[in-house]
C-alpha cells in the first residue's frame, strides 16, 4: 500500500476490510494480503504465487507493500471476491473437489486455472474432462513388490460402476477391477515423492490395498481425482435415492485423518515396540512397514466411545519390552489394550486428540457390522 494518493489508500483499506474479502477467494486462508489487479480478487500468497505463473490471466500486487494507482483501486473496488465467486464458480459440479489452504500444490493451482484460466465453472452444463462417465488414459503405478513406476492404462467406468487398471495397453482382461464404492483417493505428493502423487486405496476381502499413481500432467491427474468422485457421486445417487446432494458429497474421497510414524507391541505386550507407519483412515487405522506398502500388516477397528472404546495419554504402569520412544498412548477396545510410543509430545497430542474425534463420533449400523467383521477374525 506503499504511495500512491491519500483517498486511493483509505479506499483501498476499506475495500480490503469488507467481510467478503477477509478470506483468500482460492483456498479460503484468512487474511489475504494480495490481489489480482486484473481479476480483482483479494488471495493470500501462497495462491498469489499460483497466479503469478498465470500472467496472461492475473497481475498480482501486494496490499502492503506495492503501490495501487487510483484504476486499479477502482477495479478492485467494483469486484472483490463475491463477484468472482459468482463469476468463476456460478456452475462448480457438486462433486468437485475445492481445495484448501491445507491441500497440495497441485490441487490448489489446478483449481485457480480451472476457474480464471479455462473458465470450467462459467456456464450451466458445460462438457468437462471429468464429468462425461468414462474416463480412460495412462498413469505411472508403483510396482507392489519392486517400487518401480511403470505406465499402466486405467479406465474408469459410471456404467460398470468400477476402476481398471491393465498391465499392457492391449490386455484384454483387468489386472484389477474395484468397485467404485470401495475407493477413496488422496494426494500424498509427500509421501510418493512427486507433485501429482495420488494414492488410491480400496477394500479387497474387508482389508485395505493401496495403490500409488502419478502423472506428469498436474491437470491429468486431478481430471483423474474429479473423475473418480464424479463416478462416485452418480453411483450413489442411485444407491441412496433419499439422499441428499450435500449428504452424498460428504461420503466421496477423503483425506486419511492422520499419518506418521509411531511404535508398537504385541497382544502379549512384552514383545519389543516396533517402528511402523501408521494411517488412521475413519476408524481403521493401519500399520505398514514401510509407508509405501500395497497391504498394512495389521489394522485396528476404533469404535466410539459408548461402545467401550478410549485413548488414553501413557502406558500402562509395568509396561515390559524395550521402546526407544518415550511418549506413550494407550488405545482401549472391548477386547484388549493397544500400546503405542510417539517420538515427540506434539505427535502423541495429535495422535490423541485424532484419535479423540472419532471415538466421540456416534458409530452408523455400517460400521457396527465392519466392527462385527474385525472381531470375527481376531
């Protein structure tokens, strides 16, 4: 907000505190300090560094720090992130995913292009690349056993209600056929150690099988990611005919509540703790050798807490076996007690306070019988 006239400045403060421009208009960050000088629109900088690699689209400034001429102050005046909003998303299919400040690089910036660059969102009823039922096309898939990435043809199909994938490009038969209501999928760019890494997981005999995709393209890949909810969106449209939108919006892909690396023991609890990577997926939570594993070596089911589950900070006192990690967490089921140790007090708080939410969440009759199923193979 550097120079420029006196009334330009007061104009601009007071265009930037209005209620409609106090969250970034992209990934809804609180405090946005830039905008787009072209689009008018109030983001924050992270975004802003999305736009920046758009110039023919956006010109972005700070508010502090750049100077606004009185035309410019003036767009941004007349627009502001309300009239983008119904400008650029007036038509967003309910199934398609709006990234946050806390998704991944490539979701945010495909979702800034789709809007102000390819204009996805503008008309009622437009084709889009991930809304016609079938979508066909190569990613690379990592290997179960060697870790190596290969090209793999997938095909996603609303009319069979199901994702393939082959291992040749004229294979007659799937490698793999899943139903599309046993799939989530997740970005784990971290994890896969490439920008557009997608994890999709899916349920195989009640047990969890992890796939792991990218592809060069971020586009691609998140047409991939908005193509798999589209299918799953209209597959349980049919399923659940009661519902609502909102209500079957909720039950699409979802990000795992939390990862990371803790130790454990056995049931007879004198086993030494073992390190192993852990993902806390609704109420499964599944443990991996490595983080990259296609099966978890063991899962845990935990229900709610008027079912006779808690977590509780610590271990019990006689804990035997050797543990090199101090900060204890104890998970009580109707049937035993699980112990785990975290390495620092930040991830054991965390761990809780996940584990916390789902255990003061009331269980649905499906989880009861995936309840049922758990203790059956115990």
């Amino acid at each position: 907000m550097a120079g420029g006239n006196e009334r330009s400045v007061k104009t601009l403060k007071e265009v930037w505190r209005r209620a409609e421009n106090s969250l970034c208009a992209d990934c809804g960050k609180p405090d946005p300090d830039w905008a787009s000088s072209t689009l008018g629109v109030f983001i924050c900088l992270s975004c802003s560094g999305i736009h920046r690699n758009i110039p023919s689209i956006s010109k972005v400034k700070s508010l502090k720090m750049d100077q606004w001429d009185d035309a410019q102050v003036q767009f941004l005046a007349k627009h502001g992130n309300a009239v983008a909003k119904a400008t650029y998303e007036a038509h967003i299919p309910i199934y398609y995913y709006q990234p946050t400040y806390n998704d991944c690089q490539v979701l945010r910036e495909q979702w800034i292009r789709a809007k102000y660059e390819r204009k996805e969102f503008t008309e009622p009823g437009k084709q889009l690349p991930y809304s016609d039922g079938v979508k066909e096309g190569i990613l690379w898939k990592r290997g179960r056993d060697n870790g190596q990435f290969l090209p793999r043809k997938f095909l996603l199909s609303e009319r069979e209600g199901c994702l393939k994938y082959f291992t040749k490009q004229d294979a007659k038969e799937p490698k793999i056929s899943v139903k599309i209501d046993v799939i989530n999928a997740t970005f784990q760019p971290m994890k896969i150690g490439n920008p557009n890494g997608l994890q999709i997981t899916y349920l195989k005999d009640n047990k969890t099988r992890n796939i792991f995709v990218y592809h060069d393209s971020g586009k691609e890949v998140v047409d991939w990611f908005n193509a798999i909810r589209s299918v799953q969106f209209h597959y349980l449209k049919v399923a659940f005919p009661i519902a609502s939108d909102n209500e079957i919006k909720n039950r699409l892909t979802r990000n795992f509540l939390k990862e990371g690396y803790m130790e454990k023991t056995g049931p007879k609890q004198r086993e030494a703790f073992k390190k192993r990577w852990f993902t806390l997926d609704h109420r499964r939570l599944m443990y991996f050798k490595d983080p990259l594993d296609a099966f978890a070596k063991g899962e845990v089911f935990v229900g709610s807490r008027e079912n006779g589950y808690s977590v509780q900070k610590g271990l019990p006192s006689g804990t035997q076996g050797n543990f090199s990690w101090h900060y204890g967490l104890t998970i009580v089921t109707p049937d035993r007690e699980y112990l785990f140790t975290c390495e620092t007090e930040t991830d054991q708080l965390d761990w809780i306070a996940a584990f916390t939410r789902i255990i003061n969440q009331a269980m649905t009759p499906q989880e009861y019988a995936i309840e049922a199923y758990f203790k059956f193979k115990s």
